[in-house]
C-alpha cells in the first residue's frame, strides 16, 4: 500500500470506520492500491444509509420505549 493510499484512508472517516470494521480488507490494499475503490463503494453502502431506512429504525426504537412505559405504567 502507498502513501497516497494511506493518506487517503486516514482523511476520510467513512473508510476508516469501514476499515477498522472490516480489518481483512486491508490484505487486498496491500495487494493492490486500487482496490481502495472497492472499499469505498462498501463502505458508502454500508453506513450511508437511506433516510428512509433511519426513519424506520427512529419509529422502532420510539415503540420500543413506548411499550416500556406502557409496561412500567401498569
């Protein structure tokens, strides 16, 4: 892996969480500076997610509360 690669990773937060999630992936950025691509593709579907998707999760958890309150109320 260059240092241009390096660099990269260390200036972009998204990859680097990816990365340190996923450390295998680093033996296919030492085999190939490219494959820094593939990692960000992954890494953008992975923890961009739709705002639909975190609107579901949001209405989740505020069931979830609302049943405990519901629970200790009684």
């Amino acid at each position: 892996m260059n240092q241009k690669t390096l660099s990269y990773i260390k200036n972009n937060p998204m990859i680097y969480r990816y990365l340190r999630d996923y450390s295998y992936e680093y033996l296919y950025l030492f085999r190939d500076d490219n494959y820094i691509e593939t990692v960000e593709k992954e890494s953008k579907k992975l923890y961009h997610e739709p705002i639909e998707r975190k609107l579901e999760k949001l209405q989740k958890n505020i069931n979830l509360i609302n049943t405990f309150i519901n629970i200790m109320d009684k």
